[in-house]
C-alpha cells in the first residue's frame, strides 16, 4: 500500500508540472530557490525588474542551503553550482562564481602568515569545494571557526578572527576586507538554473531563465 501511494503521489505530482509547463501566459506564481546570499546580491534585483515588467507575475525567492526538490515542485526553479545529472532536469549554464581568500586588513598585517587561522564551511557545504581547497591551504589544525552561512563567515573575517574563502559578489567595495594574496588564481564554480524538463514550455519560467540571463 506505501509503495502504490508513493506511485500515486508521484503520477499526481507530474500531472502538476504538466499542466504548469502549458501555461502560456506571463502570471501565476514562480518559485526560485537558490543559496541565500547569492539570491540577496545577484537574483533579487533582476527579478524586481521583472516583476514591475510583468505585475502578473508573483515572484517567491527562497535562499535555501538545501537542494530543493523540482520533483516535488518545491520549486519552479533552482539555482545550482552544478550540472544537473540525474533526473528529468534540465540546466542552463548561468555564469561562474569566482571564490578567493578575505580577511580584515588589521589581521594581515599584524598576523604572520605561520599564524593564519581559517574560518571553514560547516553544514551542508562542508562537502564543498571550495571548503576542500581551503582544507588543502590550512590542513586540519588551523580552523578558528566553522559556519555553515557565508555571510556569517564573511562577519567572522571583518571582526578579524581568521581568513575565509568568500566569494567575490559579497566583497563589492567593501574595505573591511581585502584579498589575502592577489597572485592566487580564484577558485572557480558554474552556476547553473536548474528546471524540471516538464516546464521548459512555461510562459512564466522561460520569463524568469532569460531575465537572469540578459546580462
């Protein structure tokens, strides 16, 4: 009886997404999913152009460190730092995230490069790479603090306490911290907008895919 429930929720669930990849007009509701500080800095203002270009539209930008289910349409669509390569999904390559070692300005000058401690990646990004890169620069014992939000990071290197790979979208011009060395090559990830093959037709999803990609 679970199984057969579980195949009928599913079947339920794909009879949604097909009635919402038909829709063809620009309303309704789309759900992007995506982590938290890149939808602050880098989605939510092109989707408010969007939504004053198409009041129709109601927009819902969830940051989320978890990777939401399209299956489940717990969203429409989701932003990735990978290719998809399971399941009924499609991928359209967005740009790239380029991340690199901050600190305070205080704590490299007064810290000598022997002393360096590290703020690292916990929670769901501590299989990242970019945690992986930092684990090969600090190794095991140099890790000041862990957090699992980069944004909580990134207070942690301002207040001084260590250095963190940030990526360069939070940074701007914000003097509280600087890059560590220049010279480094950045660590590069793809970010991808991820969308359930069924609704590639959708009126409001291929709305919001070419405004995210218009620049």
């Amino acid at each position: 009886m679970a199984a057969l429930a579980t195949r009928m929720g599913e079947d339920v669930r794909a009879l949604e997404r097909l009635a919402a990849g038909a829709r063809s007009e620009l309303a309704g509701e789309v759900t992007i999913s995506a982590p938290a500080a890149y939808a602050a800095a880098v989605l939510a203002l092109k989707l408010a152009e969007l939504g004053r270009r198409h009041p129709g539209l109601s927009i819902r930008l969830l940051g989320e460190a978890h990777l939401a289910s399209l299956e489940r349409r717990e969203a429409d669509i989701a932003v990735r730092l990978s290719r998809p390569e399971r399941g009924e999904l499609t991928g359209v390559r967005f740009g790239t995230i380029a991340f690199r070692l901050y600190a305070a300005p205080a704590y490299l000058a007064e810290t000598s490069e022997t002393d360096w401690r590290f703020i690292g990646n916990d929670g769901p990004m501590a299989g990242s790479p970019q945690q992986a890169a930092l684990g090969r620069i600090a190794g095991k014992d140099r890790f000041a603090f862990h957090a699992d939000h980069v944004g909580i990071q990134a207070s942690l290197a301002r207040a001084g306490v260590g250095i963190a790979m940030l990526p360069d979208f939070m940074i701007g011009e914000d003097e509280a911290l600087v890059l560590v060395r220049s010279d480094d090559p950045p660590l590069l990830r793809e970010v991808w907008l991820v969308f359930h093959t069924d609704m590639k037709a959708a009126a409001p999803v291929r709305a919001v895919i070419d405004c995210l990609r218009e620049s």
